[in-house]
C-alpha cells in the first residue's frame, strides 16, 4: 500500500522530496498499530514541509488559493464565453491541477439576482461548463471536474447594483477535500 | 357599523348559530365560530376588483331565525345591494352544518344557496366554498378560493438564505412547513389532484427534482438521468411531468410519466430550453428558450414539434404560463425590471399586470382569474407572495409567515 503511493509519487516527480521522506515513515508502526484507512490520508495530506516550512500544506485548497491567480472568473450579463482575463486564471488553475493529478475540483455557476429562477440554474450550469471545457482543452480529465449550478441563489456581493452584480456572475473552482 | 355606499357591495353579517355549542373549530364554539366563518368569507370576497363587501365585523348581527328570512329594508338602508347569510350547527358527532345563502337586496329575493358538513379542523373550507358559491354566481366565473397554494417559505440573510417547501390554504392560513431547509428547495408544483408535489431540492449537493408524496412522506427522483434537473411542471391530468435537465452546460426540456419509466427528449436546441407549461386541453406545451440569443417564449405541439418563438416584445420574455382557461400566457417580462405579464397564445394583446421592481414566476389561480408571483425587494432581497386580477389594478399580498417565494397554485378542491 505505502509502497505504491510512494511509486506514483516518484512518476510524478513533483512530489519527490515528500515522498522520500514518507519512507521514513516506516519507523511509526513500531509504536502504533497500522491504522489502514489514516495511512493514506497521512501520506498525502501531512508530509513534512521541507522546502515551505511557513507555506500551505501542498495539494490543500489553501495551497491551491496560493497557487493560483484566482478561484473565480466573473461573466457578462447573460453571459458565458471565457474572455482573455478568463483564460489567464483558468490556466493557472490548469497548472495547479497537473501539478496535483489525483486532485478534483467543483466548479460552481452562480448568476446574479436580476434573472428568472429557473434560467438563472441553466445559466449557471453553463458558466460552469465553459470553465470545466476550457480547463479540459489545456489537459485537464473531464472525469476530475464536476460542476454545479447555484443559479442566483448564492450571491458574494450583496448590494442591488452593476457592481455587486458583476461580482456574482461567476465561476468558482473549489478543490475537492 | 359601516354604512355601505359602494352600489356593488356585499353584506355579510356573522353567521348565527341555533345553539351555542363547544366545538374544536377556531373560536372554541359554534357563535364565535360564526364570526369567524363570516370574517373568512369577507376576506376572500375583497381585493378582487369584483366586489366591495363589508364584513361581520362592521354589520349588526342577525337572528339565527333571519337566515333564511332576511330583513331587507334594513339592508337597503345599508344600501346593500348584495346579502350573504349563513348559519353554523354542530352535531352530535363534533361534525359542523354551514349553510350559505346569497340574496339580491333590491329584488328581495335569493339567488343561491349551498349547505357543507364538515370537520372542525376543515371548517375554512365551508366559508372558502361560501366565498366560491357568491363569487361564481355573481361573477360568472368558476370558483377558486377553496384551494392550496405550495411555495417556498424564506428566512435568514441573503447570503444565507433558508429555503423551506411550504403549503398553505389559498388565503395563508393552515400553513405547514414541508421540508426543513437544511437543503435548498424551490420551484414547487402540486400535483392536479393534491397528493404530490413536484419541487427542486440541493439535497446531496446538485439540484434535482423529487416528486414528494403528501399522504407518506415519501419522495423519490424525477428521473435517474445524469444531469441537473428542474423547473419541474406537470400535465393537466396529472399522467406526466415536464422537466428541463442540464447535460454538458446544454440545457433542454424532457417529460417522464409521473410514476417514473422513460423520459422522452422534447427540445434539441444547443440553446437553453427550459420550463414549460402545458395548454389545459393537454396538446401544447409553452415554455422558454435562448436560442435566438436571449430569453423568449416558444410553443410547440406535446411531442415537440412544431416549436415557434411567439414573444417580440424587446427585452427578454420568461416563466410562460398557460391560464387553465386557455386564452392567457401568464409569464416574466424583463427590460431592466422584472414584470409581470399577459398575452394571448399567439403571442398577441400583450399587458403588464405589475410594476415592481423585480415581480416573477407568475402561476394561476384555477379559474384562470388571477396571477399569483412573487416580488423581490432591492437590496434586501427579502421576497413576498403576491396575487393580481387581469386588470392589473388589483393587487393584494399573500400573508405568510415568513418571506416567500415560487408560489404554484393547486386546483379547486372537490
């Protein structure tokens, strides 16, 4: 089991240094029974932080939000094409995603409130789709994204107007934990 | 004691009881029960545009004796043009007689009358069919106020907004919370005959459609299909739902029996087709599409075909619902605001109803007489049921116990 997670580690050649220093692991059995549902969670979450002693912990949502350039890319109104600006994070996203091939994400469509209910769902889902699309056509597996669709009933921005409008018509990539 | 100057007024005094019995019914016994009887009556006869009617608690009472003999020089002289009179028994059984009588003041003769045996716990029931029976005979419509309306009861802050599916009488009262909004619920349907509702839940995270059976408690899936599911709508006779799921970002419309089986695929646009709302003889089905670049209203045949845009008003045209009656699409106009609207099935005679800031998701009474949506406020985002006859000057706000949202009316009770 250790020695698998160990192998895929070294393929990906990212994760290296952790995953020679996993091997040391092999010293804790000696003073607690295995526990074999932690094991893996204790492999990949928690290896210790050699080169970002101060940093997130590697392939966490915190980590991810480190990482890059931004969570969210906003749309126009009634909108859901992916704009330069767009691209930008969404490829910053990609780069994190290849970095950490056995991560998933969600991506949330959310629209602001001046719309109907029901389009509004249908809307969302398709902001989402465009993300998850672009996202697919730099290399990330369709299978590792999944979407969902707010419709306007998960507002960020509060107020009744343009701005806080802008802000809600959007696309979230959040990590799968 | 209200003088009645209004040429189309209705009186209607407090329904006298021949003795004054314990009862389980609200006011605890048959003359208090009297009252309130007449207070629900007057509530659902006012507002409407149709009538002015003065309640029990601004007329002299009556003898229980008068009922069925009234004194109608005294309600000319309350220039009462129109009487409702009624009397409430309870029985051996705790079971409660209400008569309903309606008479023409100026002709000093009756013109209807209707007796209901009821429960205590569904003595509303007999003053809404009271209302019904004056309101059909006077106006020569068919009734609706003995009827239920599901929607979405609304609490905490905008951001955190708690979203329970709800039921309650027609005029708010025997309210009942559904579900307990730990999942989002929306966009309820009930069923044509009351024993299901048709609704969207979040519950384990992706909003999908269940059709909750009312009498178990039980509910199950719309469908098994993959994608999203909602704006979920049902046939007129109760055989199919109408449904709209997401696949790959592409939105279209699909209908499943009721009971479950196969779904059968009635739009193909690479735009979104969603909603839908059947005509009442069941043979076409209107509903909403983006395929020309923005929200518009569509009708196609049930099997999908022949499916031809009929809104061209400029902005965006949503939320189309068919009027029981046939004649009207109810349905969401937005240019900047969100209003309320009618036209004819061919897309003619357009007219708002409403001038709000947002008012949406319109649905119909069962006799095809009023719209009933709802209306969001700026900023706050706090929600409220709303109901307005076709002349648009009549509004009225539903009370509910909470804010609310996605009101669906359900048919006359038989």
């Amino acid at each position: 089991m250790t020695r698998k997670i160990i192998t895929s580690k070294v393929l990906t050649g990212l994760l290296l240094t952790s995953g020679l220093a996993l091997a040391g692991c092999a010293t804790k059995p000696k003073e607690l029974p295995p526990q074999p549902t932690g094991a893996t969670t204790t492999t990949t979450t928690t290896p210790p932080p050699v080169s970002q002693p101060m940093g997130p912990v590697p392939g966490s949502q915190a980590d991810f939000m480190a990482s890059v350039l931004g969570d969210t890319i906003l749309f126009d109104t009634d909108r859901y094409n992916i704009d330069s600006e767009d691209q930008g994070i969404l490829q910053s996203q990609a780069q994190w995603l290849a970095r950490y091939p056995g991560k998933r994400v969600t991506i949330e469509g959310h629209c602001d409130e001046r719309g109907t209910r029901d389009y509004n769902l249908a809307l969302g889902e398709r902001r989402a789709n465009a993300a998850k699309n672009y996202l697919v056509s730099l290399g990330i597996d369709a299978s590792r994204i999944t979407t969902v669709s707010y419709g306007k009933e998960r507002p960020v921005a509060l107020g009744s107007d343009e701005a806080s409008w802008a802000k809600n018509r959007r696309a979230v990539t959040i990590t799968v934990q | 004691m209200g003088t009645i100057n209004n040429d189309a007024a209705i009186a209607i005094p407090t329904f006298p009881t021949n003795e004054m019995l314990p009862t389980a019914a609200d006011g605890g016994n048959t003359e208090a029960l009297g009252r309130n009887l007449a207070r629900v009556i007057y509530g659902d006869l006012k507002n409407n545009g149709l009538f002015r009617p003065v309640g029990p608690d601004a007329l002299p009472g009556i003898a229980f004796g008068e009922v069925t003999a009234p004194a109608f020089p005294n309600w000319r002289a309350r220039s009462a043009e129109m009487l409702v009179q009624g009397f409430v028994k309870a029985g051996a059984d705790g079971r409660l007689t209400v008569g309903c009588y309606l008479y023409d003041v100026a002709l000093g003769s009756e013109l209807a009358r209707q007796g209901y045996v009821v429960k205590p716990e569904e003595w509303r029931r007999a003053a809404h069919k009271c209302a019904d029976m004056v309101y059909s005979r006077l106006s020569g419509e068919s009734p609706f106020f003995d009827s239920k309306i599901a929607y979405i009861a609304e609490t905490g802050p905008k951001d955190h907004r708690r979203k329970q599916l709800a039921i309650m009488d027609s005029d708010g009262a025997n309210h009942r919370f559904i579900t307990n909004g730990q999942a989002t619920a929306l966009t309820p349907r009930y069923s044509p005959d009351y024993s299901k509702i048709a609704y969207l839940s979040f519950l384990n995270g992706t909003p999908r459609i269940y059709v909750y059976d009312i009498g178990s408690g039980q509910q199950r899936l719309v469908t098994e299909g993959k994608g999203p599911t909602f704006a979920p709508r049902w046939s007129p006779d109760g055989k199919s739902i109408l449904y709209s799921m997401a696949i790959a970002g592409n939105t279209d419309i699909y209908r499943v029996p009721a009971t479950g089986g196969e779904s059968v695929k009635l739009t193909d646009s690479p735009g979104i087709d969603v909603g839908g709302s059947y005509s009442p003889d069941g043979s076409k089905i209107v509903f909403e599409s983006d395929r020309s670049g923005s929200q518009q209203i569509y009708v196609m045949n049930a099997d999908g075909t022949n499916q031809k845009r009929i809104s061209f008003f400029g902005g965006r045209s949503a939320t189309p619902e068919w009027s029981p009656r046939g004649d009207q699409i109810a349905f969401t106009h937005i240019a900047g605001n969100l209003r309320i609207a009618v036209m004819n099935p061919s897309g003619g005679e357009m007219r708002y109803l409403t001038d709000s800031w947002q008012d949406e998701a319109p649905t119909w009474s069962p006799n095809g007489r009023i719209v009933q949506f709802f209306r969001t406020a700026k900023t706050t985002g706090k929600t409220s049921i709303w109901q307005v006859d076709l002349t648009g000057r009549n509004e009225r706000r539903l009370n509910t116990p909470v804010d609310a949202s996605d009101p669906a009316w359900g048919p006359v009770l038989p």
